[in-house]
C-alpha cells in the first residue's frame, strides 16, 4: 500500500504558495498521507512557485500537491507548469487541492492538474487517487 | 519501463552536476535497487572532497533553523552547500512527514544550496540508511559543504560522529543540569558544542555546565582542536559568526592534521561495517518469514529460550538465502 514500483513509499511534497495563511487543510492531509505510508515533505507557508518547484526537484517527489484557499489558484498553477517545464521536470504529477469554484477546478485540469481534490474529498479517497496516479504513470 | 533512465547513464549527469540526476539517483540509492549500485560504486570513487558536516541534538533544539542560519552564511564565500536532513518514519505505517525545509525557507531557491529530506525507514542512530549515498552523490556533484542533519536524538544516538568529519553537537537552554552534561553518549561526541535560543535567559546555565563539562574531561580535546562551546540566536544572529569560524577551523584539521587522517579513517572503517550490517539484515529480513511465526509461538509458550530461537532463526535464514543467491552471486 502506498508505495511505487521500487517498493518504496511515495514521495509527496504538499505546498502553500504565496499569501494564504490556512494550513489546517494541507497539514490533515500530511496526517493521512503518512498514516498510509508515505513519505510528506511539507514547505510550509508563503512559498514562492519558484521555492516550491525547486523543492519538488530536489526531493524528487512522484506528487506535487498545491493547496490553495485564497483564490489565487489561476495564477499560480500556469507559473508552476511553466517552471516544471523549464527544469525538465514535467514527469512531476501535479494534484490541486483547496476550495474553489467549479470553472476553475476545470480549467486547472485542463493546465495539466492531474487531479482536483476539493474539501469535501474523504480522506480515503485522497490516497487511493494518489496512488492510482502514481501507479499510471509507473516506474522512472 | 520506457522513462526509466538507468542509474549508470545518471553518473555522468551528477558529476556535472545535474540538480534532476542527482536528485533521481539519491532515490534509487534510498531505493536500494540492485540496479544502483554499480552507479554508487562509481560516484564513491571519485569522493573525498566534500567536508561532512554532521548536525545533531534534541527535538526541537533548533537544528534546521541553525542550519538555514549557517549555510546563508557559508555561501557568502561561494561555497556550494548540500543538506541531507533526516526525520523519523513511522513505526506503524512507515510514512514519514518531513518537516526541515520549513525552517530552511531564506535558502530555498539559492542555487548553490541543494537540500534533500530523507526518512530514516527503521535505521536506528538518528541516520537513514542512504544518507551516507546522498552524501557521495552531492560529494560529486560539486557541494564543497554538505550538512547531515540528523533525526532529533535523545541520549546516545551517536553514529553522526563516525560518520562526519566535523560533529556539532546542538543544545537547547533548559533542559538538564550539570549531572546530564557529566552522562556518557550524545555530548561526547561534539566536535563544537552550540547552545541555541541563547536570546533566553536560562542559556547561561546550559553554557556553564558543558563548559564545565569539558574542563573535567578535557573531552575530544588535544594539541590539534579544542571543543568549543558556542551559544547561538537565530533571531539575533549572536554567535553565528563564532561558530562559521570554529566549522571553518575544524575542516583544516579533518584535512591537514593526523588527528583529522584517523577521523577519516573511522569514518571508512564505519561505512564498511554499516555497510555489511545492512547487506546481512536485508539478507535475513528476506529469509526468515517462514520460521518466525513458529518460533514465536514456541517462545511465547515457553517451549524455547529466546537465545536458542534466534541463533536457529539466523541459522535457517542464512543457510536457505545462502542456496537461493548462489546463482546471481557468482
């Protein structure tokens, strides 16, 4: 359970970007995540798009999870691709989470979010997806 | 398995020193493919330059915001800096959440910094078993510096020491009295001994009593280093400079002085046996399976002594792992 094609465990980094000082959300889901196993690498709040990517290169981590409860989702996320991309680090998946309307949540699918899980997402189904989408993409 | 770049291929990207090579190939090595090791075999011959800097003390004594603190400072002389920072796994689920880039925000996007967190995974000694891989890897890669912050510890986590050529032994005010400073394992092995938050009143106390700890013993003291005591504030920035300076001081005797030569040489002598220790637990971990229930059951009914069980536990294991490897060993 919860862990790659190497057996080890999934390596997720969960990020606050920019002037959203909520991180109960993002810290309950750092608890589940690790409670099935996997390894968290939490930024922190206030990060920078540019701190975050870095950080998930670095710590070479199979999700990229972004949680946002400020509304700035549409700005953010394009600038996040594009330094992925920069980097050559576009194998990162990367998951959206937070609250925000509908149109947006579809629009960032269609940016390349891989998943949009929204606050009212139970747990369970948060690991399963992650997992899902990690097993997907296969061994790197 | 079409994305899969294979380890060798990495080696020549770590050493020009490739951010995505060397983060890819410090989670194979974490991985522990059989795959990786020839890769490891060729990163480690051409290490030795890079001074290891180990980290160590309490939870919470400050650690990840001393270092954040301290490699700011460093890369003031261009310096490049790796940071291999360990934090516990779960015993129950084995998930881990990694917490030190929190306080390592003001060094974030430096691209001369590359910072790594690494859950230790059952590895006892406040180390994750890879870390001393990740350390080669960046050692290659070109960081002049790299920092192993290890899990916070309590009394006699010591393994640090033997694998670092410079031990700074973290303290935090309030904690124990002149008894704890007198106790054997963890302040043994300081190289530089820092107290932190010394914005606090109690730190006077915590200074004095290793002070005075080190004039009693004349601990890891001799002609060639002399174990300074340092209090330093993260938010003053108080004693940050003295303690540059003693870290600067201590890697010209890791790398020009006898004392620092035999240093060196347990530091080897420990990756060895670490080495095999670790080879000879996956081996047994492997094979023991079907054994343990049984021999679980005998103990708990008190058919067998716990001695005799595991000496046939390991007997069986071995022997059964002995026969079934033959093949890929030869």
């Amino acid at each position: 359970m919860a862990r790659n094609v190497m057996s080890q465990p999934i390596r997720v980094l969960l990020a606050k970007v920019g002037l959203d000082g909520h991180d109960r959300g993002v810290k309950i889901v750092a608890r589940t995540l690790r409670d099935n196993g996997m390894d968290v690498i939490y930024t922190g709040l206030h990060r920078s798009p540019e701190e975050v990517v870095t950080a998930a290169i670095q710590e070479d981590v199979d999700i990229l999870g972004v949680s946002v409860l400020s509304g700035v989702q549409l700005t953010i996320f394009p600038k996040i691709f594009h330094l992925l991309k920069e980097n050559a680090a576009d194998d990162i998946i990367v998951v959206a989470g937070g609250v925000m309307p509908d149109e947006d949540a579809i629009a960032l699918r269609k940016m390349g979010v891989r998943e949009v899980l929204l606050q009212d997402t139970p747990p369970r189904a948060i690991v399963e997806t992650l997992c899902r989408v990690v097993a997907e993409r296969g061994p790197r | 398995m079409a994305n899969y770049i294979p380890s060798t291929k990495l080696v020549e990207r770590v050493c020009a020193g490739d951010m995505r090579a060397v983060s890819r190939l410090i989670s194979r090595a974490e991985a522990g493919v059989a795959e990786v090791r020839s890769a490891l075999a060729e990163i480690y011959r051409a290490t030795g330059r890079a001074h290891v800097v180990g980290i160590t003390g309490v939870p919470g004594s400050g650690k990840s915001t001393l270092v954040g603190k301290v490699v700011q400072r460093l890369r003031a002389d261009g310096r490049k800096i790796g940071i291999v920072a360990v934090d516990p796994s779960s015993p129950y689920s084995g998930g881990a959440i990694l917490g030190d880039r929190v306080r390592m925000s003001e060094i974030g996007t430096d691209p001369g910094v590359f910072i790594r967190s690494m859950a230790t995974h059952g590895a006892i000694g406040g180390m994750a078993r890879a870390a001393m891989d990740a350390v080669d890897i960046l050692d290659v890669a070109g960081y002049d510096t790299i920092i192993i912050e290890t899990v916070g510890v309590g009394q006699d986590e010591v393994e640090i020491a033997r694998a670092s050529h410079t031990t700074i032994v973290v303290s935090a005010p309030g904690l124990g009295d002149e008894i704890q400073a007198i106790k054997a394992g963890m302040l043994e092995i300081a190289d530089i001994h820092v107290v932190s938050k010394c914005d606090r009143s109690d730190a006077a106390r915590t200074l004095t009593d290793l002070k005075s700890m080190l004039v009693l013993g004349a601990l890891g003291s001799g002609d060639d280093w002399r174990v300074p005591v340092i209090g330093t504030s993260a938010i003053s920035g108080e004693g940050l400079d003295e303690l540059i300076d003693a870290i600067t001081r201590h890697r010209r005797v890791a790398f020009e002085t006898e004392l620092g030569q035999r240093r060196r040489r347990s530091v080897a002598e420990f990756r060895l046996l670490k080495t095999a220790e670790a080879l000879l637990a996956e081996r047994f971990v492997k094979a023991r399976s079907d054994r343990t229930a049984e021999y679980t059951e005998q103990l708990l009914a008190r058919t067998g002594d716990p001695y005799a069980l595991a000496c046939a536990l390991i007997d069986h294991s071995l022997k059964t792992e002995q026969g079934s490897t033959d093949d890929e060993n030869t």
